[in-house]
C-alpha cells in the first residue's frame, strides 16, 4: 500500500492549513529519492493549493477572495448550508504534485502545501503517493 | 498505448456529468491495482472535476457560481461566443487524479468524477491514463 | 536528475505566454515515448493553464476574467501589493499534466500549455518531469 493517509485538525470554519512538513516528513519515510509526490484530499468541501508560505496575510488575502466568489452567506439551492465549500473545493481543487529529486521535494523558495478547509472546524485526511522514477 | 479514450455526449449547454462509473469500468479492465489514475480532457471549453455525487444541487450551485463568475452573457473579445466556458475551464481545470490501491480508486465517500461542459451540448472526449507503481 | 528546468522572460505584468514548443524540444530530447509529462512552477505569483491556443484574444478574456474576480487594484492585507497575483496562482494552479504516446504531447487540437504571469515582468523558471510508463 503506497498512498499514505494522514490526519489534520482544522480550528477555523475557513483555514489555509500550512502542511508542507508533515507532507516532507512522509517524503523521508519513504525513502523516495526521485519522482512525483502527490497528495489527493479525499473531501468535497476542502482542497489543497500551493502558494507563500511567509506572509499569513496572503492566506487571508486568497480565502477573502474566494469568499467573495462563493460567498457563505448567499442563498444556495443545496440545502446543507455548505455550498460555498464544494465551489471553492472545485476551484482550488483536490490534488497537488510537487517534483522530488535527491529524496528533497522540488517546491520554490516561498512555496508551501496548503490544505484549505472550507467547512471547518473538522477532522480531514489528506492521502499521499509517491511514483518513484 | 497505455491511454485509453473515451466518449461522452453531453445535453446541455453547461452541465457536470458524472463519469464515475466509466472511469472506475476503465480502471478494471486495465488490470491495474496500484499506481494512480489521471483523467484529462482534450478540449477547452470543458474541465474536470471532482465533487459531490450525492445531491444535485451541488453541481447546480457550482454551475451559478461559475456563471457568475465568467457570465455566459457577458461582452468578451474572443467573437466565438464561448469565452466564458474557456475562463470556467482553467478555473477548474483539464485533468484530475486519483490513487488505486487493489485495483480500487481511492475516492472519498462523497466524492466522483465530473466532466464540466461549459459550451454544449456536444460530444466529448476524455482520456485516462494509469501509471503503476 | 529527471526534472527539466526551463527559463521564461515575461514582458507585461498580466500574461499567459505558449510554452507548448519548448515543452515539446523538453519531450524530445528525453527519449520517453510513453507516459505522464507534468510541468509545475515554482512561483507563488504565476501559474499553469491549458487553453486554446488560436485566437490570442481568449487569452486576454480568461486575463481579465481573473482580473474582475481578483482585481490587482483591491485592497489587501498583505503588503507587497501583489495579492491579487497569489490569489489568481492559487485560481489557475501550479500544475499541469498531459499525457505521452509514441513520442508525443495528447494535447487537443486546439489546446496549448500557458505560463500565466500574474507580478511581471519577470524571469520564471518551469519544471518538467516525465514518468515513463
């Protein structure tokens, strides 16, 4: 079994959740030198993105957009109350690659994995796998 | 030729047909267990996605969101009529992926697999490809 | 080393540059005739996109498109003024994949791979890997 299935505890109803280390260490444990990471979250009201992982206000700035795109608060005809999560899960998306070489993953100097809860707080799994190549 | 093509036609203008069940019929008769699945659409004025499969009214509040954004009737440069379905389709997005372990696609409970028209109705083609590993 | 970088030179601060012909000279010197081509970039304010690839006109619509959802002259809570450029990243991807037969991209007729350039102008690395199979 090579995907890898791990856990993380969302505390706001909407959060960028910086998993870049957990996904490295993952990586480690491995013992992948070269190929392609990927990690899938198995949610359709969460998603997973790529972006800076210095200035928390970006995260707050890319959440206040999407919100403004999809807001929580307009009427939906999903009766739930969370579609404005399943329209931000389908624009961020479910899936993100990153490159591996010498066992490092190949991210930019201020790129970081993010897992964006859209209707939180909640227990999410995020599913990792490795091609080696 | 490892990747295989298949056919939908779709019957409405903008609609998230769910193709699930052919995805998952193309991975069985690949004989593949583990590795991961790629699905990717060869035109663009249509996506891919992944989403809720329970309740329709998910993809209809995804459609209006997406209308909204890139309105249908709005005044674009691009004299064909269809920019919006090209602006909704690098929203979404041209491909997705899924990881197999034991010959299964590791979807969540909720989740399946949308082709995303933005410019129908019409025939369409998507290709998967399995990478073992 | 399997991953591939190449070296961009954007000319205007909002862009979606064809980088399908050097993708294709990356996919030809490789040798590989069967697989997955992925193409990630290492930026926090640019992105990938697949899209038509004809009437240079669709690529202005889908740059003003991201413009009115995230506009470059809103305010922001982060500092450096390019905000709008992270949320647009996050909106496109980072990523793309196209599949490999006999040698060649499985692009659709009329679709191209874009860097989108969204803080130019600048100089931009992409990276390209292909996984046999």
């Amino acid at each position: 079994m090579r995907t890898q299935t791990l856990s993380f505890t969302t505390d706001q109803s909407q959060q960028m959740l910086d998993i870049t280390g957990e996904i490295r260490k993952t990586l480690k444990e491995s013992g992948v030198t070269s190929g392609v990471l990927s990690v899938f979250v198995p949610h359709t009201t969460a998603g997973l993105t790529i972006n800076e992982n210095a200035d928390p206000n970006v995260r707050k700035d890319i959440l206040s957009a999407l919100e403004a795109m999809a807001p929580s608060t307009a009427a939906y005809l999903h009766a739930e109350g969370n579609s404005h999560a399943h329209i931000k899960a389908s624009l961020v998306g479910s899936s993100v690659r990153v490159f591996v070489e010498t066992g490092q993953l190949m991210l930019g100097t201020w790129q970081g994995i993010f897992l964006c809860e859209f209707d939180g707080p909640r227990t999410r799994n995020v599913l990792v796998r490795i091609t080696p190549s």
